[in-house]
C-alpha cells in the first residue's frame, strides 16, 4: 500500500506492506520548501525506486480526491482507495503498538466533516461511538486562538503551547461560559469560529487559559472513552495530538 497526504500541509507518502511500514517521508526533505503542500511527487518516486510497487494507493480527502487520482496515475498503476479522515488518523497510531485492541481518540481543525471521532479499535475494524461535526472543533477552536496571539493559524499552535507556560489561565473560565462550554464526555463552541476572532497580540494569559481549556477537554474526552468502552489503552492521534504538553 502507497499512503498519500497532499494538497493541505506538510505532503508525505508512506509504503506499507502486510502492516509493516517500509519507508516513509516529507516531501519537505526533498524540495528542500518548509511545509510543502505540493503533490508529494519526490517522496513516491524514491519510494518507488527503493521498494516494489504497490497494489493500492490510499487516499483521505473526498474533496480533492478527483484531483489525486489525476496526479497519482503519472506514478503507479495501483488501484486508488479513499480512505476516512479520522481513520487514516486513527491508524497512524494504531500501527505504532502490538494492540488487539484500544481506545480511539482523533481531534483535528476538520476531517472530511468532522473535527474529533470518539471509538473503539477491536478485530482489525474502528468503530466510531461519538463524533463532532466541524465547525464545533477543538482544532479551530485553538487555530483562532493562535491568529488572535498575532501568531499564523494551523502552522505557529505550538507557539502558543510555549507562551502558555509563561501566563496564567485566568480567563479559563470566561472562555468556558462564552466561547467553547465542555462537560463529561462532550464540549461545544458557542459561536462560529471560521472567520476567526481578528488577529491581535501576543498576552501570556491569553495562551494560558486556551491551553487549559484545551487540556481540560481532551482529558475528559478521554476518561470518558475509557469509561464507554472498559478499554484502558487509548490510540490518540489528529494535528491536536501534537499538543505534547496537554
């Protein structure tokens, strides 16, 4: 199996075979362009000339997928497959471990439609319990956060994961009665972020309390798959699994 990521941020490939993964980059390494979002052509070649060739070509974007299929022929005859979003996440942890079975839990700004996926790895299959439908995203949530910081959404977050060391959350509260509300097992923004909220300046407490607020979720998401499911090993992956500190 070739993976393709392409067309978004930072395009990759990756070669599989029976589970295991063979190679693997960033198109970045070879155009030597920092988050290249072009067609990950140097990176399929090198895999192509490294390895055999594939049998399918995966895919996780029904909006640019015509476009894929178009581009991806000039490479290999592999049968092209499209893939869920969230599941292409999923299992990007999943093949880390030696696990039957896990806990799974994806938050992203946005994945096909939605933007967090809640379930249950078992048998070789994910099944979704509980999903949340984009714009109620976590993603977006903290990208607007980052814009209003002075900072460049969906590239600097992990600027204002820093910052938020040096500031104090105190405005955790007023975000949580005004802006993104959470109890157990479930969280919803108040107002409609795609717009953003404006682009400001740099305030310690500020990334402070989006940094908490955020914490404060994605831990009580979790407690509650552990408690829906009985499973205590969770697979956790999406671009706000990348938010170490939380």
């Amino acid at each position: 199996i070739l993976g393709v990521s392409s067309y978004h941020h930072d395009s990759a490939a990756a070669s599989l075979k029976d589970g295991e993964i063979l190679g693997a980059s960033h198109e970045e390494r070879f155009s030597r362009i920092k988050y290249d979002n072009r067609f990950p052509e140097n990176t399929i070649k090198w895999l192509r000339d490294t390895y055999d060739d594939w049998d399918f070509v995966a895919f996780y974007e029904k909006e640019t997928y015509s476009k894929f299929k178009q581009d991806i022929k000039k490479f290999t005859k592999a049968k092209p497959v499209l893939v869920d979003h969230h599941e292409a996440h999923a299992m990007s942890s999943i093949l880390m471990t030696d696990w039957d079975q896990c806990a799974v839990m994806v938050i992203d700004t946005v994945g096909g439609k939605f933007s967090t996926s809640l379930g249950a790895y078992r048998n070789g299959k994910i099944e979704w319990i509980k999903r949340f439908r984009y714009p109620n995203s976590l993603g977006l949530f903290y990208s607007s956060a980052t814009r209003l910081l002075g900072f460049r959404p969906l590239v600097d977050e992990s600027q204002v994961m820093a910052a938020a060391a040096y500031g104090t959350p105190k405005w955790e509260s007023f975000i949580k009665d005004k802006i993104l509300n959470y109890q157990d097992g479930d969280y919803q923004l108040l107002h409609n972020l795609t717009r953003g909220v404006g682009t400001g300046a740099l305030d310690w407490d500020i990334a402070a309390s989006v940094q908490r607020t955020f914490e404060n979720i994605a831990v009580n998401l979790a407690d509650w798959i552990l408690r829906e499911t009985g499973l205590d090993k969770l697979a956790y992956s999406g671009g706000c699994a990348l938010n170490c500190v939380a």
